[in-house]
C-alpha cells in the first residue's frame, strides 16, 4: 500500500523515497488510509472547515477527535489526544469535510461530543511514545508466558502501550468465556502499569496484526477492508469451487472474504443456467447433471445406468430438451446433442535463444576416468648409463 517514492528502503528499515518516515502526505504509508479528494478544493465564502479530525494508533485503529483549539493540522502530523487517563499519541490521517463523510459512513453522528485534541506532540512527548512502543513485544511475550501458566484458554495476540506510558491493552481471543480476574493482577504485579483487557474475534486478530495471503498480496483486512461480512460456503459452490477447508480459509481460520467478491457475477451467470438439479429424460433413460462450466456456459450430464461416461451438452440444448420434456415428450438420446470435442493443439515452447539448460547446475560432476590415460614417461637423464 506505500507509494512509488517508498519502494526501496533504507538499511534502518524507513521509506527511502520521500523522506517523510511512513508519513506521507498521502497516507499510502499506513493501514486502512483514505485518500483526502477534497483537499485541493477550497471552502464556500464566510463557511469553516469541520472542527474534527481522524487520528490513527497503533496498526489500523482509528478515532475520531474534536479539533477545540483550532490547530492547523494535516496528514502526518503526531498529536496528543485525550484518554482515560493521560493522554494518547496518534497520526493525524484525515481532516476537513471528509472527516463527516467518515462519520456517517461508520454511523456515527457529526454533532456528537467527542475526545479533544490537546496539543501538537513535542520531542518529549515522542521519546516517550516510542519508548513505550519498543516495550511491546516483550511485553507480549512474557503476558503469554503468565497466561499458560494460569492455564488460561486464550491467546493474547497484540499489546498496545498509550502514548503516555501509563495503561496497556492486551487483545486477545478465546473460543469460550475467560475469568482473567487473576491474570489482571499477575500483569498489574509484573509490568507496573494500568491494565485494560480487550477481547477480538479472530478475523479482527488478523486485520490487527497483518500478513501475506495464499494470494502473495497483503491481508485485504489490513489494508483497505473495513466491514467484515459473512461468509458462507455457498459462495464457493456457486463459484464451483472444491470445498477444501485448507484452500477456502484464510490468515483467520475462517472462509476468505474476496469469495464474496466475484459472487455476484457468478450468481448473474447462473440466471441462464438450468438448476444443478435438473434431469433430463430420455429413451435411453434419465440423465443427471454431473458438472458445470460458468464460461463456457457447457454442462456435463451422465445417464443413470452409466455414471462413468459423461457428454457434454451447451446450455443451450439443455434448455430445448428441458422445454421438451414439459411437454411430456422424451427425446431419442443425449449423444444427439453433444458438442463435437476438438483436440487443443499442445504448444511446445523451444530454445531459440540458445541457452543452456536452467537446471545445468544441478547435475552432479562426473568423475573423470585415470585409468585410460597415458604414464608420462621418466627422466632418462638422471638414469645412470648401462655399459
């Protein structure tokens, strides 16, 4: 999701290209980022920008404040926002007029009483905000260490500090209900810190948290995906998928969202398409529909005495002889309507370049033969002389 100018990285891991440290006035840096389209268009005469801004935290949580003091914000910029208690740091990803269309899209009223923006975040503010970002992963590591021994049935996925150090949340999921009563006072007495519990369900532990999909491309949840809608294993049967568990899920355990993406194509086609169930009857016998092809819009049907053989019919033919058959009339056989299978011709690719064989590196050396070759013959010259 980063722009062009970050494609290649320095050695410390920061974007290269536009030397803004993931912070770009686009956003393209981040997780979940909204292109500002309004921030080239200036407002009508006498009529304020809308007094709240979207601030980012860790990964791809997102709120909304309420600018009272008037500051000049833009995209990029860190800020102190206000908490319970202290104070939080976040990146400021949205402002203006498109704030309200995000508030409505989420459902969320513009007038509402919402958190306040403090203050612009000094250096101080920053050191400490990335001193408490450092301690996450172990803190991490040793709250999962504490929970096996508890022997606790969750799995405490993602610790996110506040801005100012002084409370942590631990996400975690569980399949069943957890009494952490214990754990919180395990953590209270081991990190010094205010304790917040926060339970996710476990595509949300995956859109925290990130990854490379069976796809190569980045989690869709974690980069633009913001509404999780359900998913049923009938999209894949509409799609003609194989229902392979291993396949279907994703990052999550779950079934993948982008199934839902193309279903509405699939179901679009499918309107001309006979039901799966249909049977054709003939004077050979009843024919069952085995398989289907959306585009080549071909169905394979097999008698019921022969199972094995499948012909291949265009949808087409099937509907003649489905309209036939409401008639009450069987037709004489299927074969009369099979489509004449043509032989694709095998593509064989050659070596025109002339180069050698990618594997040439892989074949084992072979051990030369000493036995054939010739002794060298020996040094006459310091031979002593046979009178």
């Amino acid at each position: 999701m980063a722009c062009t100018n970050c494609s290649t990285g320095a050695k410390d891991g920061t974007p290269k290209g536009c030397n803004n440290n993931g912070t770009c006035g686009t956003d393209s840096c981040n997780k979940l980022s909204v292109f500002d389209w309004l921030s080239n268009m200036t407002l009508p005469g006498g009529q304020e920008p809308f007094d709240a801004a979207e601030i980012r935290f860790k990964n791809g949580r997102k709120e909304f404040f309420r600018n009272t003091e008037k500051l000049t914000l833009a995209i990029g910029d860190i800020v102190a926002t206000e908490a319970s208690p202290g104070h939080d740091i976040g990146i400021v990803t949205l402002t203006g007029e498109l704030v309200k269309i995000q508030m409505k899209k989420k459902g969320e009223n513009p007038d509402k009483e919402l958190a306040k923006i403090y203050r612009k975040a000094s250096q101080r503010d920053i050191d400490i905000w990335t001193e408490a970002r450092n301690k996450e992963e172990i803190v991490r590591m040793r709250a999962r260490e504490i929970a096996i021994d508890l022997k606790l049935e969750m799995k405490i996925s993602d610790v996110e500090f506040q801005g100012d150090g002084s409370k942590a949340t631990f996400y975690y999921t569980a399949n069943d209900r957890v009494d952490f009563r214990q754990l919180i006072k395990e953590f209270a007495q081991e990190f010094k810190i205010r304790i917040e519990m926060k339970q996710v369900g476990f595509r949300q532990e995956a859109a925290r948290l990130g990854g490379i999909g069976s796809c190569g491309r980045e989690l869709c949840c974690s980069t633009w995906l913001t509404d999780f809608r359900s998913v049923n294993t009938s999209a894949a049967r509409y799609q003609q998928l194989s229902l392979n568990p291993q396949k279907l899920a994703g990052q999550c355990g779950k079934l993948k969202c982008c199934l839902n993406y193309e279903l509405d194509t699939y179901l679009d086609a499918l309107k001309d398409f006979p039901d799966m169930d249909t049977k054709l009857y003939t004077e050979k016998g009843d024919a069952y529909c085995q398989k289907v092809d959306i585009f080549k819009e071909i169905m394979w049907f097999a008698y019921a005495n022969a199972p094995a053989q499948w012909l291949v019919l265009p949808v087409s033919k099937v509907k003649e002889i489905v309209a036939i058959n409401k008639k009450k009339e069987r037709v004489a056989a299927l074969e009369d309507y099979v489509v004449e299978s043509t032989q694709e011709v095998e593509k064989k690719f050659e070596n025109v370049v002339g180069q050698d064989s990618l594997t040439r590196f892989d074949q084992p050396k072979r051990k030369k033969n000493n036995k054939n070759k010739k002794r060298k013959p020996s040094n006459f010259k310091n031979e002593p002389k046979k009178e």
